[in-house]
C-alpha cells in the first residue's frame, strides 16, 4: 500500500512511495507526529540519479524487517536535496563536522525539535567494511533514546549551538573590498600548485569539473595574458573531452570521474554540470578558436536539449546512472559500456577494430565486467573523420535500443537558469537559433510556472505545474544571471526588467545588514540553522552568483544600489581568495569582471540590419571580462545602457563604457572586436 510520499511531486520521493517504510515528506506534522509518539526522526536525504540512494533504497528501505523496525520506533522523513537545498545544506553541514565527510544518500537522527543527534551516509544490509549494519545502527540509536534521552539531547543541543556559531554574518573584510591583482593572482599561483600537470584539472581522485575555476582562469587570461592560466584551461579541457566522463557517442558530461585520469565515471549526467560546461567550452573557444571545444559545446548543448528537455520547454534535473543490463538487473553505466564483441556485434570486424582503437575499448576492459568506456585519447586529426562519423552514427543507433537510464524530470529554476545561459551564448557564437529558442522557451517556462504575482520563485516545477518549496538564493541568482545573458543575445530588454525583479528580492531577503548573503530568504521556512555558504559545490555559490548578477544588472542599468551591493559580496572572495581558490572559482571569476569594469557594451541600430548584426556579433565575442552587452534602438526603455546613444551618421553603431566613462562610438567590428580583447 503506497505511503505519503505518493502525494508527493518529486521523482526521487516517488521512488519510495512504495516502500513499507512509513514515509513523510518534510513537514512540521512529521514533527509534531514524533512529539506525539515520542520517538526520534530518522531524516533521509538523497536525489533520484544517486547511485547509491538506489542502492540502500532497495537493500533496506524495501525489506519488510527494516521498514517494521522503523516504522515502530521513528518517525521517517524521506527529502529530495534537489528539492530542499535548505534542509540537505543545514544537516549536511552536521554530518561533515561529526563524520569529516559527506554525501548522500545522508541518513541523519533527529529529536523530535529538529535537532541532529547522530548521522551517517549510507549503511550496508550487513555489517561490512568496518561499516556497522542499518539495522545495528537503527537498535543503538532506539536504545540510546529510550535508555539514555537525557544525553541524546544534550548531544542534539551542543550540535545545534555549534551550528548556530558558524554564520558567516560578521566576518566579512572590514573595509568589504574585492579581490585586487594581489588576491587575484594568489588565487592562480594556489591553482597552479594544485594543478594536475599530467592528467588535467585539480587533486586526485575522485574528480570532478572544475568549471568555476575555469572560467575564471579564462577571464584572468582575458584580463593579464597569463599563458599558465590558458594552459590549465586547455588541458583540463581536452582531457575531460576526450575521457569517460564525457559521452563520445551522444555527447554531454557525467558527474565526476572516479579516478584520476577521466577515465571511469560515476554516469548519472546532471543539468547544471552539462550547462557549466557547454559555457565554459563556448568560452574556451571564444579565447582561442580551438575546434575541439567548439565540438564539445555544441555537442553539450545539443545533448541538453534532446535528452533533458521537457515537454513544457524547461529541462529536466537529470539522467540515473544506473539502467537495465538486459537481464532486469539494474546495472551502473550499463547503457553507456562496450565490450569488443559488441562492437563486433553493431560494427562488423574491421570498423570494430578500428572503433576498438580509436575509444579505447579493450578486452580487459577500463570498467566492470571487461567493459570499456569510451574514450577519445589520441588527437582528432590522425583518424578517418567521416569514418569514425560512421562508426559513432551507427553505436548511437544500437545504444538507443537498450533500456534507457531514468530521467528525473523536475525543473529546478536555477539550473535552468545555468542552462539558459550556456544554450543562449552557445547558440550566438555558432549560428544555431534553434539553441537561442530553447533558452527562450526555458526562460518563459520560469516566468509562467515558476514566478508568481510577487516575482517570488518557486524552485521546482514538474509537468508545468509548480512545487511548494520557495527558491533559494541561487534561483534568483542563476535565474537572473540567465536572463541578463538571454537578453545580451536576443535584444529583448524585458529578460533585463524580469532580472531586476529578482535581485530585488535578493537585496531584501537574502542579504544581511553587512553584505553577507543567506541561502533562504528572511521569510523563509526557519530550521535549526539559517544555511549560508559562499563556496561552490557542484554549482556556483549562490553568494557569489548573486555578486555575478548584480554587477551585470548594474552595468546594464546604471544602479549604484546593486554595485554596491555586488562589492560588498564580493568581500568573502577576498578573505578566501588565497586559502581556497578550488572551492570560491566563481566568486573569483566574478571579482575579475568587477576589476575589468565589468565592460558595458551598447549596440544600437535596426535589428536584422547586417551591420547591426556584425556589431553585436563583435560585442558577444570580446573577451573582456564579464563584460555586457545591450542590443536595441536608442532610448530603449528596457534597458537605461541604451539610452542616449545615437546611431552615427545613420549607421548602426557600438559605444564601450568603462569606469564611469564611454569611449567615441564605432561602426566598426574589428575595431569593437579590438576594444574588447581583455
């Protein structure tokens, strides 16, 4: 008989509606439901792509034994961390204090008050591994509660002091300034150190994208010429591309690499690493014309679109990891591995030998079982092109005959918002309006489903109809940081007005009285601890994408409100600029802008005009840091940059500003190209 969770809108808590566990969704009547039987809350975090939240899910959560176990002594709350960043950031915050690590699925004890008591990530059937069993730790804790509730929440409230002393509100630099040259080039000479010379990107293994950091090393190569900041660019990227992580038949990246080399990843494909990394190979092809990189952000983008795009024209979370292997056993990367004989099998002998070769697939095999996951390693240019065009044409075809991974299809606004971004600018740099109107289509979706009569925004969305959970601060951030870029390239001043709404909303909720930004809105639903964290995660900081948005927002506009605003958000960069630079890229990436300009760019003429189209072309180009770009006639009201700036003798024309000050107009697009060189 289904539990609560089948109400519930979110795939990953659909997945256990199910379950003989008695499951509740977050909610104070969970809570209200353990005072009443007095028995502690076992909160369960995870999402619906991770690996191992199936894993536990089916070992545990579906045994009959452990689900009467649970269902008699605890209240269960089953979350969806894409779903509630809030929750999964406050008790995540916990485990990794208690534990030194994290991850999910994260497996908390809770008092009846919310408070955290005892945690975990995921626990085995049976004890293995040094690892206690989920039923071992389920007794211990159920004895501690009846036996010893007196120091269980001693426990539960020195937890909860310790986590209410690590705000953040208060510790900004006293002067609030940005990162100058000084932090800025500490920040490179730290990546460098850290810096795999061999295998690209930072630190061992497991390892993941680092696309903040890249971006930011492209814009400190933009701004000083730094060829070491190129480089780490350059290498990072064509390894990544041409390893397992990246997807050589259908395109598009997996979450991370569980070795160093790229070699093997973990397969679940995310929305927002995908969209990070169209941009960033967008831009490393901007800086540099690589051909390699143009493939790979056009490929990304194009994989967004035709495997997470839904049918109300936002784009879904993710794809699992897992899939049929062909015998109804669910499998890790079972959809994307190759054996020689099934190469042989698609292929027939020479062009599996030659497939087996150019991707790396071997009889021993780089995964399980003697599979192989395909890898690029050797330059483009020594294979037959429209051979290996063949060959990757027709595995694509035999791949889409086996059982698809899942899909979670709920739309997360600030991803979409990353999203929106990537396609926009990838669809400008290389002549695919199709891209353009994907974004446009995703950007209307938020606008329809996600926002209300407020300009507040729910975060989630699923078959057009919205979620109950309030965005968060990287929605607005994201969001706006979208639609400031959807504007850029369309000339479509209202993304511009729809953007101000939500920094507004940023201003007023989500930042204290020093410039310090909170993760949940002042209004927001309180829990143990109000979450803030300036550092990246596998998406920007929300911190230090709100800072990104408003410097745009007020070079676009003019406003000293949301510069200022911007700068003093930027003071937590300088503070962890030197000390952390792996884990603050976008907030770095966001200071170079601010130290550039950012540069304003107003191009004015008649849309569709072909000089107005080579201008504008020539300003989404330049390299100058975090510059923006107004496309319009004069005195449009969208957007205050285009206003009182004339055509010259009739003709289309560009205006560049910087620092409060704008230099004489041009008509011409090599001379606006060299104004915008960084």
């Amino acid at each position: 008989m289904p539990n609560r969770l089948a109400h519930e809108t979110s795939p990953y808590l659909l997945q256990h509606a199910d379950n003989p566990v008695d499951w509740w969704p977050w909610s104070a009547a969970a809570f209200e439901e353990a005072r009443r039987r007095g028995v502690p809350v076992l909160l369960s975090v995870g999402y619906s792509s991770c690996h191992w939240c199936h894993v536990m899910a089916h070992e545990s959560f579906e045994d009959a034994a452990t689900a009467e176990l649970l269902n008699e002594h605890f209240v269960a709350v089953k979350v969806d961390r894409e779903e509630r960043p809030d929750v999964d950031a406050v008790y995540m915050e916990a485990v990794q204090a208690a534990t030194g690590q994290g991850g999910w699925p994260m497996t908390v004890f809770l008092t009846p008050d919310a408070e955290p008591f005892y945690f975990g990530t995921y626990f085995p059937p049976e004890p293995r591994h040094g690892m206690p069993s989920f039923g071992q730790i389920l007794d211990g804790v159920r004895t501690a509660w009846a036996d010893r509730r007196d120091e269980v929440g001693e426990v539960a409230s020195r937890i909860v002091a310790d986590l209410a002393g690590r705000s953040l509100t208060g510790a900004l630099p006293a002067d609030r300034r940005p990162p100058g040259t000084e932090e800025l080039h500490g920040a490179l000479m730290g990546l460098t150190r850290e810096f795999d010379a061999v295998h690209g990107g930072f630190g061992g293994a497991p390892k993941f994208p680092p696309s903040m950091v890249l971006e930011f090393l492209l814009r400190h190569y933009a701004r000083t010429g730094s060829a070491g900041a190129l480089e780490m660019v350059q290498a990072t990227g064509a390894a990544m591309a041409r390893g397992g992580i990246y997807d050589q038949l259908g395109g598009g990246f997996a979450r991370y690499a569980v070795d160093a080399t790229w070699t093997v990843p973990h397969f679940e494909k995310m929305l927002y690493d995908n969209a990070l990394l169209c941009r960033t190979y967008a831009h490393l092809w901007r800086a540099t014309g690589s051909d390699l990189a143009r493939r790979i952000a056009v490929e990304t983008a194009d994989f967004m679109v035709r495997e997470l795009r839904t049918d109300q024209g936002g784009f879904a979370s993710a794809l699992d990891a897992d899939s049929d292997d062909g015998t109804g056993k669910h499998v890790e990367g079972a959809y994307y591995v190759w054996t020689p004989e099934q190469l042989r099998a698609v292929l027939g002998d020479e062009d599996a030998e030659f497939a087996a070769t150019c991707f790396g697939v071997t009889e021993e095999g780089t995964f399980e079982e003697g599979a192989s996951v395909l890898q690029l390693p050797d330059p483009e240019g020594l294979v037959d092109a429209e051979r290996m065009a063949s060959v990757k044409r027709r595995l694509l075809a035999a791949r889409e005959e086996r059982p698809r991974p899942g899909r979670d299809d709920k739309v997360v606004a600030s991803w979409n918002g990353l999203a929106i971004a990537a396609l926009a600018e990838t669809g400008a740099y290389f002549d695919r309006p199709d891209l353009i109107q994907a974004a446009t289509d995703a950007a209307d979706l938020l606008v329809r489903v996600h926002m209300d009569w407020h300009a507040r925004l729910h975060r989630t969305s699923r078959d057009g109809t919205p979620g109950a959970n309030s965005g968060v601060l990287e929605d607005y951030a994201d969001v706006a940081e979208g639609f400031l870029t959807l504007a850029s390239v369309t000339g479509e001043g209202v993304w511009v007005e729809f953007a101000g709404f939500f920094l507004d909303t940023v201003l007023l909720q989500f930042t204290a009285e020093d410039g310090a930004l909170y993760d949940t809105a002042a209004d927001a639903e309180a829990l143990i601890r109000r979450p803030q964290d300036p550092t990246d995660n596998a998406t920007p900081s929300g911190w230090t994408a709100a800072a990104g948005a408003l410097f745009s927002y007020a070079a676009l506009t003019g406003s000293g409100l949301h510069r200022d605003a911007a700068e003093r958000a930027l003071g937590i960069v300088t503070a962890l600029a030197g000390r952390a630079p792996r884990f603050i890229g976008w907030g770095l990436a966001v200071a170079e802008a601010a130290l550039d300009g950012p540069r304003e760019v107003a191009v004015v003429g008649p849309q569709g005009d072909p000089a107005t189209v080579a201008l504008h072309r020539a300003a989404l180009l330049g390299t100058a840091p975090g510059a923006v770009v107004a496309l319009g006639a004069p005195e449009a009201d969208e957007v205050p940059l285009l206003q009182d700036r004339p055509l010259v003798d009739g003709q289309p024309a560009a205006y560049v500003c910087r620092h409060f000050t704008c230099e004489r107009p041009t008509t011409d697009p090599e001379e606006l190209t060299e104004r915008l060189r960084g």
